[in-house]
C-alpha cells in the first residue's frame, strides 16, 4: 500500500530534490581509471555519470567496470557520456544525443563489440532515453537528434543497466515536461533496473538520501555485473 505524504513531507521532499541527486559525490567522482582498449573492444561499457559527478563514467559506473573486470578477467573499453550532468535536467537530452551516436559508431565500425549501455541517476534516465524507438507525442526534438537510434543497432547492445532511475513523481518534480521514461520495447528483455531501498530518486515515499548514492559500494554493482555477464555471448568466457 502507498501511502501519500503529507503537504509539509512534500514541501521538505521538494526542497530536497535538487540536493539528492547529488548525493555521495565527492571530490573523486567520476575519475574512472584510464585503460588501454583495442581498436574494436569486445565489451564496451558507455556509461552516463549521476548529477555533478565529474566528467567520465562516474563512481557507479566504474563500480561496475571494476567488477566486470574482474569477472572477464580483462579490463573493458568504458566511454563517459558527454553531457553536463548538471541540476538543469533539460540539458540531458544533449546525453541521449551523444550516447546514442557513439553506441551507432561503435555498431558500425566494430560490429562485433558487445556494447553494455548503462547510467546512474540522471545518468540513468539519460541511458533509458537512449534506447526509446520513438518520439513522445507532442515532444519537439532538439536539433542535435534527428530521432530514435535504427532497429538494427539494438542487436549491437548486450545488455542494459539502470541504477536509481528517477521515478514518475521525481522526474516531475525536476522537470515538468520530461517524457516518461519507459526502456524501449528492443532493449527491455536485456535491461536490469536497480533501486536501493529508501532510494527517493527511484522508490516512491522513500526518504534515504544515503541510500542513492550508495550504488557503488552496496553490492548493486556486482549484481549489475552478473547480469551483464549472463547476456554477454559466450557468458563469462566473453572476452
């Protein structure tokens, strides 16, 4: 049973909002370590950091690089979505442009790479945006997309990651006029999505802002991992 909160929780949530997206970032967020990648990576993880984490792929998302490291035995090629991961959610549809084009490079011009799309928080809905196979009646495309990546790419994606998707009430409380975020229909079966409990980015009613930015060091990140695994081909001899 939900339990609706009362006006003054709603006030209190609401002045929060901002704050809780950045949660847990410190002065190292989002330094992933540089690794050496061949020309055509078998596994490339793109990966879009949360809310002012610094430019890369963010504490969650080299989490995860470092447990899939560790259960392929060899460092994965990682890509940092190039977007300002600001409190101006709007300027995420710059990520969703960026993402999208780099997962249709790669598809190209190493069609063999196993790409893992995954995103933290805002990073998450970027990620979620990422994989739509159309456009939200009535939302007008900013000019840096041109619409939904083609069918065929989707086969070029292993698997997908979302960790703290921001919910309905959320995603309307930092931006009114977001699409709904729903993973498209061709990456839905290969999407894992993760909230930790009293998450109040992704749980309704929740109230733990701890509990947000806890993804890198509370066990998600390798249950992120496994599951990628298990949809890379060849399993964990995927290399």
């Amino acid at each position: 049973m939900t339990i609706s909160p009362t006006p003054r929780r709603v006030r209190r949530f609401v002045c929060a909002a901002a704050a809780i997206v950045a949660a847990g970032v410190g002065p190292q967020a989002g330094l992933a370590s540089a690794q050496p990648a061949p020309a055509c990576p078998n596994v490339e993880v793109v990966f879009a950091r949360g809310t002012l984490e610094a430019p890369g792929i963010g504490d969650t998302g080299q989490a995860l690089v470092n447990s899939l490291d560790s259960r392929l035995g060899t460092p994965v090629a990682t890509y940092g979505v190039n977007y300002p991961a600001s409190l101006d959610f709007a300027t995420a549809v710059s990520g969703v442009a960026d993402a999208a084009n780099h997962i249709q490079s790669v598809a190209q011009s190493c069609p063999q790479t196993q790409i893992v799309l995954g995103g933290y928080s805002q990073g998450a809905a970027v990620a979620a945006y990422t994989t739509f196979d159309h456009v939200p009646p009535g939302f007008i495309l900013p000019p840096n997309i041109s619409g939904p990546m083609p069918d065929s790419v989707a086969s070029h994606v292993a698997a997908v990651v979302l960790f703290g998707t921001p919910d309905p009430f959320f995603l309307n409380l930092v931006d009114r006029t977001a699409p709904s975020l729903t993973v498209g229909p061709l990456y839905a079966d290969k999407t894992l999505q993760l909230c930790a409990p009293g998450d109040p980015v992704c749980q309704p009613g929740a109230f733990d802002r701890a509990a947000h930015s806890a993804y890198k060091s509370n066990g998600m990140a390798d249950q992120a991992a496994a599951f990628v695994v298990d949809h890379l081909d060849g399993g964990a001899d995927a290399q």
